[in-house]
C-alpha cells in the first residue's frame, strides 16, 4: 500500500518468515505503536509456535488437560470459532499432519530438495476432538495443534484494535498479508495492493475504516517430499495439501480472522471452495492456476495505482 499523507508514518520489518508492517495515521505514535505491537506478536509466538521448543502448544501433551494462558485461550477461541464457521475446512488439530508432509520447521529451513519422502503421515483427529473449556484444554494422544491458519490474523487483529484504542490513532497492522485496521481511516481509506507474487494479476483496493483483508495462498509456503511439491493448506478430509483450482484466495471481512478463515477454506475445500465462499456473502477475489480472476460478494471498487 502507499502513503502519501505527511502526517502517517510506517515500519516495515521481517517476522515469522514474511514481512510484517505498521501504519499510523498520526505519525508521532509510531515508536509507541511499534512497542505495542511487538509486545502482542511476542506473546503470540511464545503461544502458538510450532516451531518453537519453548513456546505452550510444542509443550502440551494429549490425554490431560492443561491450563492454558489467555493469549493460547484467546487464539484457541478464535481457532475454534474457525472450524465451526468453515464446517472443519480450517481445523487446528492438524498439525501432526503438516509436520509429517514435511513443514516441520521454519519455511526458510525446509530441505527444498525433495530428498525427504514422505513415509507416513498422520491422519488429522479433527477439531470435535479437542475438549476446551475456556481455561483448561485436552488433546487427544498423539494430537498436535497448528494454529498458523488463524493465529497470525487474530495476532493482526490484536495488534490493530490495542494501537488504536491506547494511541487514539488510525492504524494498519499487515502480517504477511493478512491486514487489519482500526481507528479513523485516512483521507482516501486505506489503499491496498492486493497481489501475492510477483506475476500474479494485482488489484489496487481501497479499504474503509475498520475492514480487513486477507489473503491465502496455495503457492506461497511450499516444498518437495519425494516427487512432489507440497502446500500449507491442508485438507484435514484427506490428510493431504487441498487439491486446489485457486492459486489465491483474497477476503475482506469486518475482522482479519474473519476474512482469513474464510480464504483459507475455500482452498482447503478444493473445486467446491467457490461456492462456499460465494454463499458467505464475503467480497472475495479468486485467482486460478492460469491467474485468471474470479470476483465475488462486492469486491472493492479496483483503483488505478
């Protein structure tokens, strides 16, 4: 997205393997607004990484329940929520599953080279097995949790809604595309690209006070096990990367975890994804494998750049 008022500074830095960015409409808040938001991603990571040794869903353990802190409570609910909404299209218990096809560490240090077949995998238990509380978890033997297909937007959502109402400033919080805003939009609304690799077709949007976007894709976070290149999205139904025809799927929704579980499972649900989604009632923006661009729902008014 662009700037071009005075008054609005941004940071832009690396996290969790993509970028992250920050927009204040008042520029003199942005050293408080950064500290808030690094505080919230902070506490997210210690809750939800799967990738690291410390952090609360490595150290659970199936067959006894756990109290969990309030930010893994928080991301748990919204998981939760996701599932239902989805009907279990985006289903947190997969995480057995993903490390097994091989997203087993951070992106940047999978083995690229496909020298790592595929032996086993586990079946997804699904998310009805969980037994949740509010405070306190049960999993059952053997399960992993993988929060990333709701974390990052609920964590986007966080940062943008505590910037706001502490700093009394317009925001944009983007995590590796997944955009939530809070507070006055600036003159002209909030002016999004929407592209997720370099030659995929783009759409410039403008986006209201409070909307959020998000964006899932199918060929971004990938990897080879054996003879074949593997995705993030994964179809808890089969156990396997979804069976795509969409290479990206963008939402606007009123919250980012709205819109990214959203884009998430019309990926994960395959050819019967767009009709899901057209049913939501979301502005969507679909494209094919051959890039081609599919609207539904009301997308934006596209701008010219």
């Amino acid at each position: 997205m662009s700037a071009t008022e005075p008054c609005w500074a941004s940071a832009d830095w690396e996290l969790w393997s993509t970028t992250a960015r920050l927009v204040v409409t008042r520029a003199e808040t942005l050293p408080a607004a950064k500290d808030i938001v690094d505080e919230i991603l902070d506490e997210v990571e210690l809750a939800a990484s799967r990738f690291r040794p410390d952090s609360e869903v490595r150290r659970l353990r199936g067959g006894r329940p756990t109290a969990v802190s309030p930010m893994l409570a928080d991301l748990l609910t919204e998981a939760l929520t996701a599932a239902r909404r989805t009907g279990g299209a985006v289903d947190p218990t997969v995480g057995g599953t993903i490390a097994d096809l091989g997203y087993d560490r951070d992106i940047t240090l999978l083995d690229l080279t496909g020298d790592r077949p595929v032996a086993r995998v586990r079946r997804t238990p699904g998310w009805r097995t969980l037994a949740f509380d509010g405070a306190t978890l049960t999993l059952p033997e053997g399960a992993e949790l993988d929060l990333g297909a709701t974390a990052k937007a609920v964590a986007a959502d966080r940062c943008a809604a505590a910037v706001a109402s502490r700093l009394g400033t317009g925001v944009l919080v983007s995590l590796g595309g997944d955009i939530a805003t809070a507070g006055p939009a600036p003159t002209g609304l909030w002016q999004i690209v929407v592209q997720d690799t370099h030659d995929d077709p783009a759409a410039h949007v403008a986006l209201d006070a409070g909307s959020a976007l998000a964006t899932s894709s199918a060929v971004r976070r990938t990897w080879r096990r054996g003879d074949r290149t593997a995705h993030h999205v994964v179809d808890p139904t089969t156990s396997r990367p979804a069976r795509t025809p969409w290479r990206t799927v963008s939402v606007v929704g009123a919250t980012c975890a709205e819109a990214n579980a959203a884009a998430t499972a019309t990926l994960a649900k395959g050819v019967e994804g767009a009709a899901w989604l057209a049913a939501q009632g979301l502005p969507a923006r679909l494209v094919d494998q051959d890039r081609r661009v599919r609207l539904l729902g009301g997308w934006p008014h596209e701008v010219a750049a």
